[in-house]
C-alpha cells in the first residue's frame, strides 16, 4: 500500500511555523504533527489526562507538554504565553481541534500576537457574532436576538416582538443541539426561556433567539490553507439535529450523515462554496479545518447556519478518513504545516455513518460486538463510546454510543446498508439513568 503522503496534492505554498501548540489531545493528529515538526508543544486539561489518557511515548517526543485544568481558565492559558516566550518560542501557530478549547486557543493566538482582532476567535463558538459578521457579507441567515439575561421579560418580550415563529432558543456558544428548543408561539417564549435547564458542560448563560429555517440540513467539512479549499465534502443529516429532540421515542428518526458525491450534486457544491467563501471572508477563516451548517429551504435558497473552526466531531472524523482513505488527522497536520493535502482514495462511491443509540433511558445491558460488526457485509469502522453497564440519559442529541461507517457502490445500495444496520444492531437498556455527570 502507497504511502498517502507521498502524493500530496493541492499545493499551496505556506510560510512554516517555528513551532506549533497543539490544544488537547488527538493521537492520530499528535502523532501526524510530529512527523512534520520536531517543535510540538501540547497543552492537556484534566480531561485528557484523567479519561483520555494520553501515550507517553508520545509526549515523550513534544517539545514541552502543558497541563491546564480546562481551557476556560485565563490565568493557566496566560501561564502557557508567557512560558513560551520565555524560551523564546517566536513565530508560533496554534492549532485547536475540539470544541472545548476554542475559546482557549483563540485567546492564547492573541496573547501571542497571531490575531490583532481579540474578537475573532469568539466569532467561532458565540453564534451571535458569529451571524452578525456572516451577514455583513450578504450570506443569507436566520434573523436573531440576544438574551444576555434570561430573567429579564422586558428584553423576551422584545425579541418575541421582533422574530417570526416560530424560533430556535440555545445557549449563544452552545455545541451539539444541547439545550435547544423549538418555540412556536410568542406566548410560549418567557415559558421556555424561563424554565431552560443547561447541560452541565455549557458555562455561559446567555442564549441566542433565532427564527427558524425550515428546509434540509447540510454539513460542510473542509481543510483550508491560504483561504484555498484543499478538501471540500459536503454531508447530509439523514434527520435535521433539532428533529432528534422533537420526537417520541417511539418516532425517533435515523441519527448519522451521508456524504453527497460532488459528481452527482455538482450544482450544490459550487453553490456551497460561494457561501463558504462569503463565510470564510466575514470571519477571517484562511486555514485549518472547518465545519460549517447551512439549511437548503425548500424554496432552493441557502442559508447559513454556524460553523467551527475545527473538524466535525461524533462520527464525521471516522467517516472523512473512510472517504480520503487515510485518517483525516494525517491531512489536517499537512495542510496546517505544508499547506498540501493527500488525495483522497474513497473505497466507494456512496459513504456515510450511523449513530446508534438506546430508545430509553437506564443501564446498558447489551451493544454490538466488534465480531459482529466486522462481519456485516458493508460496515468499514465502528467506534464504541459507552460499554454495557454505563448509563444512557437521552437528555440531548449528542449523548454518543455507538458510531458505524458504511459504504456501498450505489445510493439505493447504501440506503438499504443504512436501514439493515440500524435494524440488525441495538443499543439495549434497563431501568432509569442516573443524572448527568460533569466531563470535557
């Protein structure tokens, strides 16, 4: 088997870094880093350390590693700026590829001197500002209002004035549809607002009011470098993310994306670039990985939804490496230091993932066994989040469990693939789940 690096494509000159900070810890990405620069550095929070565990052998070839408590934290974060310079580490690029340390990296960029913009990097994870600068650029979106304060009726009675319903109510930088609700009368509104229960891993308060968009919900997920797309794959929610917590149990829609060939969706593609470049140039994105949500109305018109300046996360890292036919992290770590990325070698035309979970709440009693897995005609990865007596919650639609990668050479193939799987491998549970338990 050829080495997928041997081959880069999409050339694009770029100026390397004299050293990089990587935030948190990825293996595949930590181990792709290094092979490129002998100057890694690696900032860890306590939940790297204390779940995720990381090789020691790897840390062992980083520059110097970096323990923070969580990435929320100024005065630790300010600690690692000001150790690095120093020892005189000049020229530094920043690399964050979870949604628990964008704030983080974005704040150490700027005590760096990477951004003179302080507000840019808030743009990535507050969807208020983020919209608001998307905007400007005449990309299309759902109108809004901000609630800083939750409390304060006036200022609900205002923004229940102003949108048309039925709306979205979400935490301004929240992630993963947690503490989302769908409201459909302005009456309901100071209800909902008022009895909002926050997932504990959401620190902020303040929620963002938006009008809804009805229409089919695609993901964007590219690799950029030099405001050039090096990669470029466009994926659709078999079910929109907010109809996941609308639903009964006994209605619950299938959870995953499908990939959408740029061969038989070429129109779609050029138009989600158009946009992308718009978003790109409203936020200032010219390199790294990003994840962007839009909605196809069924009127035709696209409108923007977010975007995060990282991969997608639950299943969309193992279904990309699938699709380029090396792990993705491989690609992110060339395009970030190179400015090249492989060219992707899918093993077939049609790829996509399930997410497979419980229908109720309690204890997991039962789950697919790799055995099982690896010998269902069509499955190509899987990833087990939990094990058989952990509890399941169901409190939101990013409570993960399962994880299967599927491919086929047709799309009829591969919605049939999708219903067998779904059909044949259950998540199983008894009795009642346990509250919620606080990890980043």
């Amino acid at each position: 088997m050829s080495d997928p690096m041997s081959d880069p494509v999409n050339t694009n000159a770029v100026s390397r870094p004299d050293a990089v900070v990587l935030c948190k810890w990825q293996p595949q990405l930590a181990t792709a880093l290094l092979d490129l620069s002998s100057d890694l550095y690696i900032i860890l929070d306590d939940f790297d350390t204390q779940q995720l565990r990381p090789d020691p052998e790897v840390l062992a070839r980083m520059r110097h590693v970096y323990r923070v408590s969580h990435f929320d934290s100024i005065e630790e974060l300010a600690a690692v700026a000001v150790d690095l310079r120093l020892r005189g580490v000049e020229n530094v690029k920043v690399i964050s590829h979870a949604e628990f340390s964008q704030y983080g990296a974005g704040y150490l960029d700027v005590l760096l001197g990477n951004d003179d913009d302080p507000m840019r990097h808030v743009a990535f994870r507050d969807k208020r500002l983020m919209k608001q600068r998307v905007t400007l650029t005449g990309t299309p979106a759902a109108r809004f209002e901000s609630l800083s304060d939750a409390s304060d009726t006036r200022a609900v009675a205002a923004a229940a004035a102003r949108l048309s319903f039925p709306v979205v109510v979400k935490p301004a930088s929240g992630f993963g549809t947690m503490s989302t609700v769908r409201v459909d009368l302005p009456d309901d509104l100071p209800g909902v607002v008022e009895q909002l229960t926050f997932e504990p891993l959401l620190r902020s308060k303040q929620l963002i009011v938006e009008e809804f968009v009805e229409g089919t919900e695609l993901c964007v997920d590219a690799i950029w470098s030099g405001g050039r797309a090096l990669t470029f794959v466009v994926h659709q929610y078999y079910a929109n993310r907010i109809t996941l917590m609308e639903q009964g149990t006994a209605a619950r829609p299938l959870d995953g994306s499908h990939i959408l060939p740029e061969a038989d969706h070429s129109g779609l593609y050029r138009r989600l670039r158009e946009l992308h470049d718009r978003v790109n140039q409203g936020l200032g994105i010219r390199d790294g990985a990003t994840h962007l949500e839009a909605f196809v109305r069924p009127d035709g018109d696209i409108f923007f939804s977010e975007i995060g300046t990282r991969i997608g996360g639950a299943w969309v890292p193992r279904m990309l490496s699938a699709h380029f036919g090396h792990p993705v992290w491989q690609s992110i770590a060339a395009a970030e230091l190179t400015g090249t990325c492989p060219e992707p070698t899918p093993d077939h035309p049609y790829m996509g993932a399930v997410h497979l979970g419980p229908e109720r709440p309690g204890v997991i009693t039962s789950m697919p066994s790799d055995t099982e897995l690896a010998e269902f005609p069509g499955v190509l990865d899987w990833q087990h989040l939990r094990k058989v007596g952990g509890r399941a919650r169901l409190s939101h639609p990013s409570e993960w469990y399962l994880f299967v990668v599927l491919g086929a050479e047709t799309q009829e193939a591969y919605d049939q693939l999708c219903h067998d799987v779904a059909k044949r491998f259950r998540v199983e549970t008894e009795g009642e789940a346990e509250p919620a338990v606080t990890g980043r």
